[in-house]
C-alpha cells in the first residue's frame, strides 16, 4: 500500500503482534505500537525484532475491526516489513473485502449498479490473475494505478458492497484461465488493442466500439511550451513536432521532432505526466512558442473502459453484457 521513512505507528481497538505467517502466534499490545527501522532491522515500541518483517492483527471484540497506519485505515491484517532503508506497508484481507475497496476508488460510486458489477467482476479477475503469475514477492498487488488503486476504508459504499456480492466468485476467462482483465477510464469511442496500448498482444484485447465519446470526460487538451519540449527531448523548433505513425485505431505510436528524430509516445506521455497527455489518442496544434495537444479518452485504451460501461449500463446492458462486449471471446465463470 504504502512505503515510509524512519518510523510509523500503528493502532488498533485491540492491537496484537507477531511474525509475518498465517498460523504464527500473536502477543497483545497497548492499542498503538511504534515501528522504527533501525540499522539493525526493525524495533517495535523500542525492542528489536528478530524479523524483517511484523503482522499486525485488530483482536477486537467489535467486527469488522479496523488497524490504522500513516493515511490507511484497513480491515484485516497489517505487515510492516523492512525493504529498500524504508518500511514497507501490506494489507492481508480476503479478496472480496479488497474488492470493495477497490471498486469504491476505481470507479465513480455514482455509477449504475450493473456499471459497479462488471467494475467488480474485472477488478476480482486482474487481481487473481496477479496472484497466480506472482512468486516469490512479499505482496501480489500494489495500491496504485500500475495496479488497481486501493485506499483501505476510505472508500466504502452499500451500493459497492452489494455489487460485489452479487457477483461473488465471478472472473472472466479464456480457455478456463482467468484473463489479464486490464481497464481504464475512457477510451474515447473505440478501445484499443493490447499489443499497442499495453505491449500484450492477447486474444480478448481487442478494439471494440464504445459509447463514452458523448461525455465530456472524453475530452481534454493541453498547451505545452517549447521550452518544456526542448528540456525534455532536445533541440525542437516551433512547428517540427509531428505524429509520425498511428495505431489501427488512430493512438499514436511515434513522434518525429524534426531531424529524423523519433520519439515513442509512451515515451512522450510518459514524460510529460500521465495526468496531462491522457491518453494517446491527440492531435497536435503549434501556435508560436506552444504546442496545443488535444485529445480524447483517459488512459491506456485497452479492455473495458469504464465510462462506456456506464453509458451501457445506463442503455439498459447486464453486467455481463458489458463485459463480453469489452473482452471478446472470454466467459464468465464462478470459481467459488
């Protein structure tokens, strides 16, 4: 979820402590422990502890307890482990109660109900997908948007808990496995394929028609600076940035900046911020010392586009006809 410097407290209704296993013994503490990072390994409430890494369990009576630490509030298990001179924080919780976070900071909770469901049955799909390809590794999952975004108990919601109810033990699958279930934003009208958008070429990541073009959030622009371009990508002059390849779908793959000079637009996007170039579907305008960047759609394109979803949802779609409509060829199946 988190990584911190130096030290970091943790408190809980009723605090308990022990090493970082599933059947390890666990010994009461006052409801806040202090975890320092030593050069020594960790010192928690200023005694050494002989592990790189501590499990922290609410005993409360309460259900539902919660274990605060740092900006999180969670539900199940904390592990606070020594990685990298900092302390590394994880969240050991089943994986429907994870959903519900997930779902709560993925998508607007304003959404339809069958909008939330098929957010939910994607999300339960990637993140086990993750766990079977993970090994060797202290967390499966990360809390960011190079994962699925997860803030704990910031974001709870009925209408979300019984989305993810509804579709308990759902995943979507191709030839029985469960996919690489990617999503995003909005894809401005047409998704994208997976090998352009995300460098995977898999049979369900293909382009598909969308409805979100009609929503504003499709929409954005951005004036760039030559000075900017020329600190990030060198010599440029006013009007020799230009597209110099295309997706199928018209995304851009490559940009020239003038000399033969080629720069990849994830590259490009990456550069500039993921939060400004929204995605890689733009046209660029030069206007004297400035470049116009207009585009449409918000993020990598690929898999089901969430404003689309709810432009379905809102048409009258299932769940399950949204879902097979963004990942074409798969089958949802109950695995539990």
């Amino acid at each position: 979820m988190d990584e911190v410097e130096g030290a970091l407290d943790v408190t809980a209704n009723s605090l308990s402590f022990g090493r970082d296993d599933e059947e390890g013994d666990f010994t009461a503490l006052p409801s806040r422990a202090h975890i320092q990072l030593s050069s020594g390994g960790l010192r928690v409430n200023g005694a050494a502890w002989a592990h790189d890494a501590v499990r922290f369990h609410d005993g409360g009576r309460e259900p539902g307890g919660s274990i605060r630490a740092g900006k999180f509030s969670v539900r199940g298990d904390l592990v606070v482990r020594a990685h990298a001179n900092r302390l590394q924080l994880s969240n050991v919780l089943p994986v429907e109660d994870y959903l519900a976070g997930v779902v709560a900071a993925e998508m607007p909770r304003g959404f339809p109900d069958e909008a939330l469901k098929a957010q939910a049955v994607a999300a339960r799909t990637y993140a086990l997908r993750r766990k079977l390809d993970a090994q060797d590794v202290p967390a499966h999952l990360g809390s960011t948007v190079l994962a699925q975004v997860y803030r704990g108990l910031s974001h709870r919601d009925e209408r979300i808990r019984r989305a993810v109810e509804a579709t308990q033990g759902e995943v979507l699958t191709f030839n029985l496995e469960p996919i690489e279930a990617y999503f995003h934003a909005s894809c401005g009208g047409r998704t994208e394929a997976g090998q352009p958008a995300l460098n995977r070429d898999l049979p369900y990541l293909q382009p598909v028609e969308c409805s979100c073009a009609k929503h504003p959030a499709s929409r954005w622009e951005l004036s760039v600076s030559l000075a900017e371009l020329r600190k990030l990508f060198g010599p440029l002059d006013s009007g020799s940035l230009a597209v110099a390849s295309r997706s199928s779908t018209g995304r851009v793959r490559a940009l020239s900046l003038g000399a033969g000079r080629l720069v990849d637009a994830v590259e490009f996007r990456q550069k500039l911020g993921y939060d400004r170039v929204k995605s890689l579907w733009f046209d660029l305008r030069s206007s004297g010392d400035a470049v116009t960047i207009v585009g449409k759609g918000h993020g990598h394109g690929a898999g089901m586009c969430q404003w689309g979803a709810k432009s379905f949802a809102d048409q009258g779609w299932s769940y399950q006809e949204i879902l097979l409509h963004y990942y074409p060829g798969t089958e949802i199946q109950r695995l539990y």
